[in-house]
C-alpha cells in the first residue's frame, strides 16, 4: 500500500514538472540553433567576413584592370605610343641597345 502511494505521488509531480521540462529544452534547442546553426549567428558572421574579404578582392581586380586598359589603349593602332611600343617590344624580345646598362633585381 506504501509504494502505491509513492508511485501515484511520483506520476503527479512527473507531470507537473513534464511541461515545464520541454517548453525548457525547446528553449535551448532553438537558442542553440540561433547561435550555432547553418543560418545562426555565427554564420552569418562569416559569411560578412566573406563578403568583405571578395569585395576586397574585386576592388584590387579593378584597379589592375583599369591599369592594364589604360596601357592596352597605347598600343592601339589608331593611336600609337612609340614609347609603349618600344617598351613592349625589348620585355617581349628580351633585348636591349648596346649603351645601355641592364640592372637585374629580384622579383618579389
């Protein structure tokens, strides 16, 4: 008769405390997922780094587009630069006038 009554005790307060329980766990379960998860916090923390990081990228791809537009325009038919032509044609042929002088530096 005594565990009985313990056991209908033990059923009444599992199922006052069954409620509260899992609205808890989904708590944490969705504030995990808020931080850690494939669309949390985190990730998308990263995902800006990696925005910032391409729009870096292209900003600097730009520039040297920009560069290399401005010296293909030089050597375009219609308006020739003698002085690019010229530049173009020793790095190309690898060669030089016999008065002057070739200082070889390291590439970085």
């Amino acid at each position: 008769m005594r565990t009985m009554m313990i056991l209908v005790e033990i059923r009444r307060r599992a199922r006052l405390v069954i409620g509260p329980f899992i609205g808890l766990t989904a708590v944490v379960y969705f504030a995990y997922h808020t931080v850690q998860g494939d669309r949390g916090l985190i990730a998308w923390w990263r995902l800006n780094q990696e925005i910032k990081q391409a729009e870096e990228t292209l900003s600097h791809l730009d520039e040297t587009r920009e560069v290399m537009d401005r010296r293909a325009v030089l050597l375009r038919p219609d308006h020739l630069d003698a002085d690019m032509l010229e530049e173009r044609a020793r790095l190309m042929l690898n060669m030089g006038r016999e008065d002057e002088v070739v200082v070889l530096r390291p590439r970085s």
